[in-house]
C-alpha cells in the first residue's frame, strides 16, 4: 500500500491566499502588517531564507524591512537596531535569522524583542506561555506541523504521538501542541533506548533529528501519520528529510516528502504570525 502524501506546498498556498484577503481588509482600515528581518553575516542558507521572507511579505501586500548587517557587527548594536525596531509602529513582528555569528549570544538577543513582535516565538515568555496553555506567539515550523497533521482529517485527540527529538525549537514545541491537541504524547532523543519499540506504537509519528532517512518502514506502525520536519543537505546537492520516505510511505498512512512537506509550511506560519501580531497591536484580533 502506498501512502497519501501531504503536500505542504498546497496547504501553504492556501494558507497565504486567505491571509492575502485578510490583508486586504485590514489595509482598507490603515493596517498594514509589517516585519523586520535581520541578517548579520553571510551565511548562504540564511540569505536564501532571508529573501524568501522578503519575497513572501512581498507577495502578502506585508510592509516588510531586511537589516543587513556585517557580520563583525557587535553585539551591543544589534540590540540597539532590536530595540529600534520594538518601538516602530510600521513594524509588528521582529525577526532575527539565526544562527548568529559566533561573538554574539543569542539569547540576549531573543530575549530582546518585544513579546508582542515576537514572531518566531522563542522569547522566554512566549514559550512559557505556550508551556502553561496561555495565548502565545507559537513557533512557526512546529505551529506548520501542527497545521498538516489537521489537514489530513485525522483527530489527535486521543491518539498516541511520538516525537523524535527534544531540540527547543522544533522537538519540544511540537511535543506541548500535540498535547493541547489531546495527544498522548512521547518524546524519544539520542538517549532513548529501544526506540523501534516506542515509535511503532505511534499513531502520529514527528521526526525531527537532522539525520537524513534515519527513520526507515521498521520505525513506523502500519497506517501512522508521519511528519518528516528533517533538511539535510546531501552530497549531492539534494534535500533529504530525517524519514526514508520511499520505504515509509509504503506502510505508513499520511507523510509528508521532503521538499515539500513542513519547509513551505515555516514561512507560512511566521507570515501568520506577523498578521496576529497586527491585529493585535490595532486591538482587532
Ligand atoms: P537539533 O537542535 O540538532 O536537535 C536534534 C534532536 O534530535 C536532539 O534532541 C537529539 O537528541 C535528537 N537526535 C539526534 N540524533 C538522534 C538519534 N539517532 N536518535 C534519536 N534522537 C536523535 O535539531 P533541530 O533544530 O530540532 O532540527 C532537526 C531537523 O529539522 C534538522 O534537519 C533541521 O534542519 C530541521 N528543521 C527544519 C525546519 C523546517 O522549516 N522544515 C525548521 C527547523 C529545523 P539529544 O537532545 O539527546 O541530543
């Protein structure tokens, strides 16, 4: 049996027709979301996601501005561009591309942005927010996961969800959503021990470890939905994801492929957010 295949790309550009009405509503009242990138150093794969979000605000009617800076900016001054940008009307949500250049902690960084701008939704209170069940700002890739496991009609609640990896970005999140979606829900990692064992009993599998195909058809119960946020690069030039896709698909249920499974989703999301932060700020959400 051959599995459906969850096609993000679809689900995203449908995601973004509907914002792309909304914004037009909104902009017939003067709001206009905005959001602020910024880029510190020359990471290629930063630059491509950069001008993506540039090119999706673009795309959305979104007010966007990118910060471009060296990549010996100091850590002091992006603060201050940070702080800038939190007092900027025309600007609702603040993102700076990580990683950062290696002088630079993080985490002040992060800790920087106004809550409310906060559209990646690592700031501290945003994630504690998230951990306690309160209205939050969620983070994009696992709020996108989210979003196909719904698409595909089948209800979480009360289903039993595995997640592989525990990173605070990806593995963690997705892990209290499928919770809040009623899951029961089980966290693997690098420590896990017998890990076939608990990920054959998945319902919901979500595979989120950065190795590419790690996950083969043994790791999956027959009919289970699997959801492969994995990019790894390979050699060769190609994106793989975390799951071995063409042995998976023959005994799970939904899957999603890598490219264009959760990737197109990320985006989506962070440009949602950006859209909530804006009604927010006009006291219309
Ligand atoms: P990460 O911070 O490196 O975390 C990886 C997690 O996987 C860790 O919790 C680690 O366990 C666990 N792990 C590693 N090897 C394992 C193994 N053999 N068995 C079980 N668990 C294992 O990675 P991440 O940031 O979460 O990213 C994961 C993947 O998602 C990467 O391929 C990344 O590129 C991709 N990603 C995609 C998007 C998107 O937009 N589609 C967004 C973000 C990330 P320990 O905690 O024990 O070390």
């Amino acid at each position: 049996m051959t599995a459906s295949i969850i096609n993000g790309k679809e689900v995203s550009q449908e995601l973004r027709a509907s914002m792309t009405a909304e914004v037009q509503q909104l902009s017939e009242q003067g709001v206009v979301p905005g959001l602020a990138v910024v880029l510190v150093g020359e990471d290629p794969a930063s630059q491509v996601y950069v001008r993506n979000k540039e090119k999706a605000c673009h795309d959305l009617g979104f007010y966007s501005e990118v910060h471009r800076l060296h990549a010996s900016t100091s850590q002091a001054d992006l603060l201050a561009l940070v702080d800038k940008l939190n007092k900027q009307e025309s600007i609702n949500g603040i993102l700076v591309q990580l990683p950062l250049p290696g002088h630079i902690e993080e985490k002040a960084v992060i800790d920087a942005i106004a809550v409310e701008k906060d559209v990646d939704g690592f700031h501290p209170v945003n994630v504690g927010n998230l951990v306690i069940g309160d209205d939050s700002l969620l983070p994009c890739t696992p709020a996108g996961v989210i979003e196909l496991i719904k698409r595909t009609g089948i209800e979480m609640s009360g289903k039993h969800a595995v997640v592989i990896g525990r990173s605070n970005i990806v593995g963690k999140p997705v892990s209290l959503l499928l919770q809040r979606e009623n899951a029961t829900v089980t966290m693997c990692h690098s420590r896990t021990a017998n890990m076939k064992e608990i990920t054959r009993q998945a319902d919901i599998l979500v595979v989120a470890i950065g190795r590419a195909n790690f996950v083969d058809a043994e790791y999956v119960k027959p009919g289970a939905v699997v959801i492969d946020v994995g990019m790894n690069r390979l050699d060769n030039g190609k994106l793989a994801g975390d799951v071995d896709f063409e042995s998976v698909k023959e005994v799970s249920g939904p899957i999603t492929p890598v490219p264009g499974g959760v990737g197109p989703m990320t985006i989506t999301m962070l440009m949602q957010n950006t859209l909530i932060a804006a009604k927010r700020a006009h006291g219309l959400a």
